[in-house]
C-alpha cells in the first residue's frame, strides 16, 4: 500500500513539487485539511535523478537492514559507551 500510495504520488507530480519547494528527506508533509490531515516524514523515491528499482508494489524503504548496516551501528554504540567511559575519567581524582 505504502508503494502504491507513493507512485501515485510521484505521478500526480507532488514529489516533484515537493523537492522544488526545498523539501528534503525527513521533513514533514501533511495530506488534508489542518485538523484531519495524514502526516508523514518525506522520504523520496528518487535520489539524485535515480530510481530505486524494484517490482511493481515494493518498497524497499520498508525492507529490513542489511547486516553490514547493523554490525557497523554495533561497533559505532560500542566505541560510544568507551567514549562516555573515558570522557568521565579523572587521571587526577580522588581516590
């Protein structure tokens, strides 16, 4: 549904209204009227004039992350817990 919703979207032009009033992924966009809109974060099929390809109804924004992507966040939290670790210490503290 997400993928569908999307190409209708892009074809009806919003996406390319969108990215002509400066929106950039992420950013907010609201369907509707004010007290009733869909609101959603902007995530645009096309990136730098190319099409993320896939079959027709898919969306690979929605897929799982790949391993690599979490192997390489696990190391970043790891490094960032020994960061907080030796920001906090204090070679000349009391003992």
């Amino acid at each position: 549904a997400v993928g569908y919703l999307a190409d209708r979207l892009n074809r009806l032009g919003v996406e390319e209204a969108l990215m002509k009033a400066g929106a950039r992924t992420g950013d907010g966009v609201a369907i509707g009227p004010e007290e009733n809109a869909v609101v959603f974060d902007w995530e645009p099929t096309m990136l730098a004039g190319a099409e993320m390809l896939g079959r027709r109804g898919e969306d690979h924004r929605l897929d799982p992350m790949r391993p690599a992507v979490q192997r390489r966040r696990d190391r970043q939290a790891e490094r960032d817990e020994a960061q907080k670790q030796f920001d906090g210490f204090d070679p000349f503290g009391e003992l």
